[in-house]
C-alpha cells in the first residue's frame, strides 16, 4: 500500500486532490482516508507526482475498485478541469512540491472562482464551497500566504 508519506519518493496524486487537501478538515471517507490524508497535508513540501489514475490517497479510499475509482467518470472530468484551467503546469509525470501543487489551484482555480465549476458536482461540493466562502482552508499548503 503506497501511503501518502511513507518514502521520500514522489507520491503519486490526482490533480483534483489539490482541492481536496486545501479544503480538507479531517473528514473522508474511512478512518483509514482520514489518516492518509492528514499525514499528506503535514508535508507541504513533500513532492508530488501527478497522475491520472488512483493515487496515494485511493489506495485506502472505499472507493476504489481494482485500479480506478468507482466514480472514475466523474473524477476523471474533475482532474481534466483542473489540468485545463492550471495549464501546462499540471501534466501527468509532472514532479512539484505538494505547496506548488495547491498554489497553482489557488491561483488559477480558486481566485478566479471556479471551484463551483470543476467539482461542484461533488459530494463535498457544498462543504469545501462554504468554507472557501468563509476563507477558511489550508493556507500552510501554499507557496506563499495570501492576505485575508
């Protein structure tokens, strides 16, 4: 089971789990998600690389079936709005910093208000929308802090 920080390999992650890491509050789908995720966001930069299949943090998501997501249809559209709107930036194979990984959302996702746009057809939509509302994410996984 590759873990999101159990080497200093590159961890493999989808692009919309950007999103999911600034939004995230120790919630998921499992204990085990849970724990994954947390011990991902405590590394801000830890490096990452993309992918456009399960990542670190499906190998222990209940939704996983075999080597694609239950969902996969529907996650596959959120990582290809996140790769068209951030740009050449995020290309599968890509190698960044998980702190450059969600600055590049930030800026290019989340200042423009798109969120609504790439994944609001999610389960969390609601959650990660009222949080963004409300500034309230994950600002340590960002390259560099944004003024309130």
């Amino acid at each position: 089971m590759e873990e999101a920080s159990r080497s200093d390999d590159p961890a493999a992650l989808r692009p919309h789990h950007a999103l999911c890491a600034l939004f995230f509050e120790g919630r998921g789908y499992s204990p085990e998600f849970v724990r994954n995720m947390t011990s991902l966001i405590a590394e801000p930069g830890r490096m990452l690389r993309l992918t456009a299949g399960c990542d670190a943090l499906c190998q222990v998501c209940p939704h996983r079936r075999g080597e694609v997501c239950r969902d996969e249809a529907k996650v596959f559209g959120y990582d290809k709005q996140v790769c068209e709107l951030v740009g050449e930036a995020f290309s599968a194979g890509k190698t960044l910093p998980l702190k450059q990984f969600c600055q590049a959302v930030y800026d290019r996702i989340l200042q423009q208000n798109l969120l609504a746009e790439v994944c609001g057809s999610c389960e969390w939509a609601k959650l990660c929308q009222e949080k963004w509302a409300d500034g309230d994410f994950n600002r340590l996984l960002l390259a560099s802090q944004p003024a309130d």
